[in-house]
C-alpha cells in the first residue's frame, strides 16, 4: 500500500516536468524593427579623443587635447568605458561580428558572424572596408567595395555574389568610380569618401540590409603623422557623419558608430606593440547606437567590444543562440516580457496605451517591444501585476490554483505540500518496519 502510494505521488510530481512546448512571440503594435543597420567602425578612434569625460595622455604623461564630435556624443545611446581585447586591427574586427573574446580570422569564416545570422532573416549583407577587409569578412559580403592596398590614392575593388540585385552592384559600382574624386593626400577626404558612400546607399536601399563601413583615415594619419595630424582627421568627420544621421533617421535605419581599437602617442601613434597595447587610450573605444529602438541614454560601467554584436541583433529584434540576448548591453527603450506557465494557457498583457495583447495554446509567451511601465498579465484565472523596466522573466509554474483562490485564503506553497507527503512516508515506512521488528 505504502509502495503504491508513493508511485501515485512520484507520479503527480513528475508530470511538473513535462516539456512547456515553444515560446510563443507576441509583439506590441508600433514595435516594428529597423529595416536595416549600418555598423561605422572608425578605425583607430579612441573614446579618449572624442568622448567629454575623458583627458587622454601621451606615453610619456603629456596631456592631448580632445575633440568634438557633437554628432557622435549628442545623441543616442552611448556607451561610456568600452574596451577591447585586442587593440589590433583584424582580432578587433573578428571580435566585432562574432562577439568572441578570442575571435580570429578563421572564426569569422565558420558561420560564427552577424552577417550568418542576419542573412538567415533575409538581411542583404554589404560593406565598405578601407580597413579590416581579411579574406573571410570579405567572403562574407553579398557585396563589398575594398582597398587592398590601404592607400590614401589605392584602386578600391569590387567584390558581390551571383545573387547579388543588379541595383545594388550598379550602387556599389558607382561608388568605387567615384572615389577617384576623393583620392590625394587628405585623410579628411578618405573618410568623407565612406560616410558620403553610406549615406547614399541608405537612402537608396529598399530591402532589408546589413551595411558596414570601415573608415581608416584616423589610423593612416596617426601611423604617418602623429597626433596632430590624427586629431585633425577626427575633427573633419562631425559633418560627414551629421550627413550619414540624417540619412539613417530619414529611412528609420539603426546606425551603429564604434571603432576596433584606439591610439596612443610618442611621437607617431601606436596600438598593439608592447609599449600601446595595455594603455587605456589604445584599449577604449567609443560605442553610440542611434535610431529606434535605442535609448537617449549614457551607460556607465565597464564594458567589453564583445557585446557588440548581440547589442546589434537585440535592437533590430533578433534572436540567435550564437549572440544570447542576455549579453546584450540595455540600450533598448523597449523591454521584453517573458512568462512562463505550468501547461498551455490562454493570456493577455494589458498596459497603459498599449493594445491588449493575447495569446493562447502555448505554456511560455515573450510579449516583445514593450515601453517602461507597469502591466498586467492575466493568466491562469488570476491577474498578475508587472513593473517592466528591462528583459525580465514572470514564471508563473508554481502558482497554479493558489493564484486563484479568494482574497484571505492561506496560500500553502506546493513545495510545502510536497513535503509534507514525503514526511508521511517515511513515518509510515518507519512504522512496518518496527512493527515486523517487533514481530520478530
């Protein structure tokens, strides 16, 4: 009898652990996601140099004077102390779209990258690389126009797929004839070349696409020149890349500015020798998300290149075990809701200005593209009260029919009742077994 027992209650418990089935996505109304992305990686600009808060300092502890980007720090999202963990070229790069500490070049040609995961969701992938333009990120591009030789005078290559729209490689096509007009010895124009180039396709494009640009002006000028030469060169890019704001903002395109490493000074600029390579100048780089879904917001704290990439895919609303969301950075002004129900149920999340959202057959929900605020999740005949700051989980698994009962009734957790039975078997064990001992 008590063996009988205990299977019925192994039993009951058991069925808790039944599979919930797959999460079923409900999205807000307005929350529609960015048709497309532009990522502008700023090769060799240093958050030291650009960003108010900090006084970069040559290696020998001279202080070097800022620059002011407004258009870079005066919108946004921007993320304060971002560092990276090769400051080098081409680990940088690597690191950027797989999101990998320890990204190489290989990686980025296993099916590791944005460009994989955002071609799987119909993106068109595209860029325009003076710098970081390995043979793997190229292999990646549906279409991409490179300088081989990094000159500020080179011969810029054109490379697409088969596949490739007709319109899109005659844009690529264009762009790559016309930087004979930017061609000569000004770092300044080198840059403008790229930033003119992005803000024309994104007027242009109209399908879903991945655009990103390397602009390597910066670095050529603080290798060659020095800091004079470099800080000059940043200065010159507040127009050009006001220009590229307008054109993202104009089509609804999430824009992406960051850079793969920074600089530091002697007399002429380094990153990744031993004498660069560990200063802060040469490992903090600038990171600013601006277009919907991102915030008006600065994020302080310590934070690493490699949440790049899953930051990326968070704000255009993909998802990708490659980039869990949990390593995002919370830039993004609406949050995620998920909730979790013991079995299927019907629900509905209602909010202020928000359209009720329902659901029904599956025991987990994600309520997508929800503003701060406080909701209300009605499931399991009970109403469940939610203050929605960031991504945050509701399992509701353990409240069952004690969600449901009248206002002053006792709630006797179902762990407790559990345990209580568990309790009861062993005492009644304990008796049979005394008794036969007794009977012995």
């Amino acid at each position: 009898m008590i063996l009988a027992l205990f299977l019925i209650l192994l039993s009951a418990s058991s069925g808790n652990c039944a599979a919930h089935g797959e999460m079923a996505i409900l999205t807000a109304e307005n929350a529609a996601a960015p048709p497309g992305a532009v990522l502008l990686v700023m090769d060799g600009v240093g958050a030291s140099y650009v960003y108010p808060e900090f006084q970069a300092y040559s290696i020998t502890g001279q202080p070097i004077p800022g620059i002011k980007l407004l258009n870079l720090t005066s919108r946004g999202a921007r993320v304060l102390d971002l560092r990276v963990p090769v400051p080098s070229t081409s680990p940088a790069h690597s690191v950027l779209v797989t999101g990998q500490r320890d990204a190489d070049e290989a990686l980025v040609g296993t099916g590791s990258t944005v460009f994989d995961t955002l071609r799987e969701e119909g993106f068109l992938c595209l860029a325009l690389l003076q710098r970081g333009d390995f043979q793997n990120m190229l292999e990646e591009q549906d279409g991409v126009v490179y300088f081989e030789d990094n000159s500020l005078c080179g011969d810029p290559t054109l490379g697409a797929r088969a596949d490739l729209p007709p319109s899109v490689q005659l844009m690529l096509q264009q762009w790559r004839n016309a930087f004979a007009a930017y061609a000569g010895s000004s770092y300044a124009r080198y840059n403008r070349w790229g930033l003119d180039a992005a803000a024309d396709m994104v007027g242009r494009l109209d399908q879903p696409f991945f655009l990103l640009v390397n602009i390597g002006g910066a670095d050529s000028a603080a290798h060659a020149r020095g800091a004079d030469q470099y800080l000059e060169t940043i200065s010159a890019l507040d127009a050009p890349l006001g220009r590229l704001m307008e054109a993202c903002q104009e089509k609804g395109v999430l824009l992406g500015v960051t850079a793969d490493h920074g600089m530091s000074f002697s007399n002429r600029g380094g990153h990744a020798s031993a004498q660069y390579a560990e200063r802060l100048e040469s490992l903090r780089i600038p990171l600013v998300f601006v277009g919907d879904p991102a915030d008006d917001l600065i994020l302080d704290g310590i934070w690493s290149q490699t949440a790049v990439a899953p930051t990326l895919l968070r704000l255009l609303g993909i998802d990708d075990p490659r980039f869990p969301a949990d390593r995002a950075l919370p830039l993004s002004r609406l949050a995620r809701l998920t909730v979790l129900l013991q079995g299927p149920q019907s629900i509905e999340l209602n909010g202020t200005d928000l359209k009720a959202i329902k659901g029904s057959g599956s025991s987990a929900y994600r309520f997508e593209g929800l503003k701060r605020g406080t909701y209300t999740v009605k499931a399991l005949d009970a109403s469940h009260r939610v203050d929605v700051i960031s991504d945050q989980v509701l399992d509701l698994r353990r409240v069952d029919q004690a969600s449901a009962r009248q206002d002053g009734e006792p709630f006797v957790p179902r762990w407790m009742v559990g345990s209580a039975l568990i309790v009861l078997i062993n005492l009644a064990g304990l008796l049979v077994v005394w008794r036969v001992w007794r009977g012995g």
